[in-house]
C-alpha cells in the first residue's frame, strides 16, 4: 500500500477549508478543543467506516496533524485550516509513527515493504 494512494482517497471526504475560530484551550497546559474540526472528524471516520484499516488509520492521523496545525495557525490569528494545504511529509511522518504503535504491527510490515 503506497502512502500516497491513502492520502488521496482519504483527503477527498475533508472539507478544503475547516473553521478553526472556534477553538479553544481546554484540559490543561497543551489542551486546546476544536469543536468544528471535531465534527469534520467524526463525519469522515463514519464514511470512512472499518473495514480498511488503511484508509482508518490515515483518517485518525489526519485529525492528529490538522489538530496541531490548528493551534499553531491559530497562534498566528488565522480562522480556517486548509486541509490541503498542510504539509504531506508531515503526514506521512505521522502516519508512519502511528503504524509503529502496538496493533499495527502486520500493516506496518505491509507498508515498509511496499515503500521499499
């Protein structure tokens, strides 16, 4: 499986553009609530479904590094993330670092020998 393939299938069912003003600190020190981004989230993982943990992994990374992307841009006074915008050797480095966590360890096989 190519990362690229994943990224293209998955970025389709993201918005272009996701208000991020609504954002807020919560939940100590780092924790900071994106209530618009959340809902985009959920609505993508529901299309997205279980059945290919491919295509479920890349969903839960791309809310993982639109999060941070998210407080760093609204650090700098800006209101909307635009999803493809954000850098896709980002991605894939947190996609990678995912598929290294516990579970995972048959579809990281799979994906370092198809990137070879």
């Amino acid at each position: 499986m190519k990362f690229i393939d994943i990224y293209n299938r998955v970025i389709e069912y993201w918005d272009e553009e996701i208000l991020i003003s609504d954002g807020y600190p919560a939940g100590g020190q780092d924790g900071f609530l994106f209530p618009t981004l959340d809902t985009a989230f959920g609505r993508v993982e529901e299309i997205v479904g279980h059945e290919n943990a491919w295509d479920e992994l890349m969903v839960w990374t791309m809310l993982q590094v639109f999060w941070s992307e998210s407080k760093r841009l609204i650090g700098e006074g800006k209101t909307y993330l635009k999803t493809r915008e954000v850098s896709l050797p980002l991605i894939e480095k947190r996609y990678f670092l995912n598929l290294e966590c516990e579970g995972w360890e048959k579809e990281r096989v799979a994906y370092e020998r198809s990137e070879a």
